[in-house]
C-alpha cells in the first residue's frame, strides 16, 4: 500500500516518492530527519498532559501513533494523534518546522483523513499541525477538493510506481539542499 507520507512527498517533489519506492534503503537519514523523531516522543509525552480544548475536541478519546490502513484506498499511515468521539475525529500531525504549513503538509493530513473516513467511518472536517519549536497550532480545513487531490496523488504515485518513469525534479530548487536523495538528483547541481 502507499503510505500516507508518500503523498505529503509526492506534494514536495515527486521524484522522491520514485526514489523511495525504487530504490528502498537509498536514502540518506538527514540530521533535520533525526531530530524530528526525538522530537515526537518527547511531544507524545507533554501532550499526554495538556488539554484538549484547543482542538474542540475536549472530552474526546486521544491516541498516539495509530496505525490505519485500508486495501480500497490502497493506503496506510501512521497518525501522531487521533481524537476521536462516537460521531467525528481529528487528526493532529507533529511537525519539527520553523515555517507554516505547506501543501506537502495539507496532502498528508487528507491522506489520514480519507483513512479516518475509510476505516473507522468517522468524517475529519478539521486537522491540525502542531509545530514543535514553539507549539504553535495551525488548523487545517479538509475541504472535499484538498481529499479529491490526495485521492489524485495516489492514483499518480501508483501509476509512477507502474511505469517507473523518473518524473520531473522538484520545481522549488531550494528543496533539494535538505533532501535525503540530494545525491541522486545529478541534473539539479
Ligand atoms: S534532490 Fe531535489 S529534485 Fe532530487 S529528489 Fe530531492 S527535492 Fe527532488
């Protein structure tokens, strides 16, 4: 199955989507890769903590590190957070970043929202990116054509994965400098 962070790679430069299904091992572990997963266990134990009130979710169900897959949708992924009541949820997505959210990290949240969807049939309106430096929360609708898009993108990474064709580098150059497959990209240097 595709996992969920394909989709979020395949929004930041589809070549390394290729790299990654391709060559599985290629990859170099970047030290910003590194730290991010220390990171998240830290952040696991402090959110354990606090309270839910400021996802409007305050009396729902929290999980950490949730598995979800599901074969129709040809996809799977780990969610950082799920809260949960009998009628809705959300996702919350950890993110070791000093920017605001980009478009890589809106696909990824509709991927765990059409899996939320999908698996335990419970609509995601509302996601959520907790940056990790400075706790800032950024709320993220899911509207129905951000989930059409990520619908979209794992048709692509499938047929990608089909045709192993070597798709068009990153258009934003200054993505390749913190790239794992930095190495492997000869055209761009
Ligand atoms: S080095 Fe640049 S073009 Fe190559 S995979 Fe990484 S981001 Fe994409």
């Amino acid at each position: 199955m595709i996992p969920v962070t394909d989709l979020k790679q395949w929004a930041y430069c589809p070549r390394v989507v290729y790299y990654h299904r391709l060559m599985p091992g290629a990859g170099v572990m970047t030290h910003k890769m590194r730290e991010a997963i220390s990171a998240q266990e830290w952040l696991e134990h402090l959110e354990l903590r606090r309270s839910l009130k400021k996802y409007g979710f305050e009396h729902a169900n929290r999980r950490f590190g949730v598995w979800l897959s599901d074969p129709d949708l040809d996809l799977s992924g780990r969610v950082d957070m799920l809260l949960q009541t009998p009628d809705s949820a959300t996702v919350v997505d950890f993110k070791l970043t000093s920017g605001p959210p980009g478009d890589n990290h809106r696909m990824q949240l509709a991927g765990y929202a059409l899996l939320v969807h999908h698996v335990l049939h419970l609509p995601v309106t509302t996601a959520f990116l907790l940056r990790i430096p400075d706790s800032t929360l950024f709320e993220i609708p899911i509207a129905p054509v951000l989930l059409e898009r990520a619908l979209h993108a794992i048709r692509q990474v499938r047929v990608m994965a089909e045709s192993q064709i070597l798709p068009d580098r990153a258009p934003n150059r200054p993505k390749c400098a913190d790239c794992e497959y930095a190495n492997f990209c000869a055209d761009i240097w």
